[in-house]
C-alpha cells in the first residue's frame, strides 16, 4: 500500500492520520507550527458539552506521536506537488529549529534560564513566551525550538543544556514524499479584529477578542483562569460579547457565515456566569444560529443561567468617561438601549490560513471567492477536488465546528484509504 500525506496537524489533520494508521497506512503528517494540536489546542472548552477542550485532543496528539505508522513533520511547509492518483511526489521544506530533535528530551532547562520574553502567539498576544520555548506545556513534539529572531545569543542555554540539543546554526532542509494520495485540512485564521474601526481593538485596552478570552479564561492560560481588565486588573462588573465581527460582513468580502461564533459566545458566557456570578453578561446578536445536535437545548440552558440575549447590532464602541459605552438598537422592541460594559468581547469569524491560496496552487486545484477550498460537489462528494488523490476536510473547506471536522476527516480518510487499495491492486 501507498503512503497518504495529511498537511495541517489540527484536529482534523490528526484524526485523518489516525484513522488511516490504523487501516495499516504510513502517514506523513506536515505541519507548519511547533506542535501538532492547531486552534483547539488553545481553547479551554467545547460546546455543548462543556469538555475540557485539551482533555480530548492531548490523548489524540499522544497516540499520534506514539503510531508506528505515523511520521510527524513540524515547522515543515509543503513546496510542491507532483504526479497523480498513486503516485505523487509531495515536496517539503523542514525549517530550522535550532535544536537536534534527537537529543532534546523537553526537559525545560533552556527555557527556565533564558532572560528573553516576548509576546506569546500561542496565548493570542496576553501572554508570554521566552526565545526559546515551547508553544504550551502539552506541545508534541515535547521539544523546544529556539526563535532566532528574538534570541540575544547570550549562551547561556548552551551551557544548560547537558545533552548539547541546541544548535547555534541551523538551516532548511528539502526532502520528498512519495505517497498515494493527499489530503489537505490546513485549517483556518481567525479575523484580524483591528479591521472593524469602530470597535476601538487595539485603542481600547479593555476591547478584546474571542480568542484572547478563550486564553484568559484557561487555566494553563496567561492568568490562569482569571478574567480581568487590561486597564486596572479588576474584574468586569459588565461583559458584553458582540457578535459577527469579521462574519456576515460583505464591505470586507466575509460574506459567509462562520458558523462557531454563537455557539462559542453562549460557551464563555456560561462559563463565566459560572465562575463570576455577580457579572453582568450581554450578547449583542443578529440571530442565533443555533443548529448542531444539543445546540438549541445550550441556548435555552445560557438564558437560564442569565446571560442576556440583545438583538441588535451596535454601530460603535465609545470611550465614555474613563470607561466605554455601547449605544445599541434592540430590533425586537424597536428601542434604544445604553450599555456601559467593563469588558468589550469581539466575537471574531473564521477565514481560510494564510497559506491556503499557495497551497491550492501547488496542489492545482481551485478556492472559492471566500478563499477556502473548493469541493468538487458541495451536495455529495464534499471531500475530493477536481484532482484525483488530492481531498480536503475541516475549516480548510468552510467554517464548521469540531465535531463536524472530525466526521469530514474521517471521510477524506476512507477515500484516501481506498486510492492505496487501488495502487496496490493495480
């Protein structure tokens, strides 16, 4: 049987992979990041059910790193794509980590030492990290990468380190893939939120987005759990969530639904209900798209736990006497209303990564105008491209929700599965 290569090691990525290594196939699996995990990994939990979000894929990263059919490539992109069906030749380039992956051990001796701190990406900008680091303590691989860009070189990580991991010198390596077929679940980005002026991002402290709430209110996150504002350290008396930033936007060619939003505002309203009683927590929505299985009952469930459901859009964020203010019309009752929240929450829509245009080129097959790849047949065969081998799953393909990502993985996996059947019978 042939080899399948899976590029994107989110969630998607690694349940394609797993259900492909278990049927027998070596799996080459390419991610561009540190660590395997993608966005979920960041998340502190999942709706409806409200799971621990790392509870359910750190055992799947696991069994991942543990699969004897499963090869890992981080910091790796892919360059090019050639052949067909059965037989194609995936280029990549491994880029430099500055550590040798086969002597370093994780043990964190290098991290603790060095003097360097600088903006941690993987905690959406609130926290930090230092030039040589690791994206979250439940990173796979369990190794470190030295930033370069950031590292001052003082030595000191050299002379910790007593398997000699780190490299002072480092360069990109070019390698080839030979495998069957393809199967593309590069994820997405979210919204750059400094787009939407009027919502004062980056002019506000106290303006955040959906994303760096989720890092607040996780426990391994930057405060450990603990919501606060950015002015003063206080906990708000008032949050208000506002919803379809960078979603259902046609002026900024998002016209598209991004499916989460709701469903992830209601999760981080109950949640903090739950954990500050006496805050104040407001939705402003368009309409509630509330459609999976469980969703509806979540809803009903938010309101009951108090948080309020506003229907209306504002058209701005105010600075208002040392604080903010939010003037809103409410669509139901036709009224307008004053809000004056301690904490902006912007509810950020999902977008195609950055890197999904070059890989659609490479790989020859088309997007859509919204950017997201293009399936050959939205209605029944939404996980293969107008190229044979080559299929497409998760938020690679459109907006979607977790568990919708692991279904359309598990189907690009049993195509995948039967294009090395039919090599090997050829």
């Amino acid at each position: 049987m042939g080899d399948v290569v899976v590029i994107g090691g989110g969630v998607t990525g690694i349940q394609a992979a797993l259900d492909l290594a278990d049927h027998g196939i070596v799996v080459h699996l390419i991610e561009r990041e540190p660590s395997i995990g993608g966005h979920m990994a960041q998340l502190d939990k999942t709706f409806p059910t409200n799971d621990c979000s790392m509870c359910i894929l750190s055992p799947k990263m696991l069994d991942v790193s543990r699969h004897p059919n499963i090869r890992i490539y981080t910091c790796t992109e892919v360059t090019g794509i050639e052949g067909e069906v059965g037989d194609f030749r995936v280029r990549i380039r491994r880029n430099p980590r500055y550590i040798d992956e086969e002597l370093c051990n994780g043990c964190g001796d290098c991290i603790q030492i060095c003097p360097v701190e600088v903006y941690n990406r993987f905690d959406a900008g609130i926290g930090v990290r230092k030039a040589v680091y690791k994206p979250h303590s439940q990173a796979i691989p369990d190794i470190v990468i030295k930033d370069t860009e950031h590292c001052i070189e003082c030595g000191l990580c050299y002379d910790i380190c007593g398997r000699e991991a780190i490299r002072k010198e480092d360069a990109p390596r070019e390698e080839e893939i030979r495998a069957a077929s393809i199967i593309i679940a590069s994820g997405y980005d979210v919204f750059d939120a400094a787009q939407k002026e009027q919502f004062g991002y980056l002019r506000y402290p106290d303006v955040i987005t959906s994303l760096e709430f989720e890092r607040m209110m996780n426990a391994s996150g930057p405060t450990g759990g603990s919501i606060r504002r950015f002015s003063d350290g206080k906990i708000p008396g008032h949050v208000v969530f506002v919803q379809c930033v960078g979603s259902r936007d046609i002026q900024l060619s998002r016209p598209y639904c991004s499916g989460v939003c709701c469903m992830y505002a209601m999760k981080n309203a109950m949640l903090l209900r739950e954990k500050y009683p006496d805050t104040r927590v407001t939705i402003l929505y368009m309409d509630i798209r509330a459609y999976g299985k469980g969703y509806e009952e979540y809803f009903e469930r938010a309101k009951a736990m108090g948080v309020e459901f506003l229907r209306g859009m504002p058209a701005e964020v105010i600075a208002n006497r040392g604080g903010m203010m939010i003037r809103v019309e409410n669509t139901e009752t036709g009224g307008m209303e004053e809000l004056h929240p301690g904490l902006v929450v912007l509810s950020v829509g999902l977008e195609p990564a950055k890197d999904a245009s070059s890989i659609a080129e490479r790989c020859g097959i088309p997007v859509e105008d919204t950017g997201f790849f293009r399936s050959l047949d939205e209605k029944v065969n939404t996980v293969a491209t107008i190229r044979p081998g080559i299929y497409i799953a998760g938020t690679a393909v459109s907006p979607r929700d977790i568990p919708d990502c692991v279904a359309q993985a598990q189907a690009a996996a049993m195509r995948a599965f039967l294009d090395t059947a039919r090599d090997e019978t050829v």
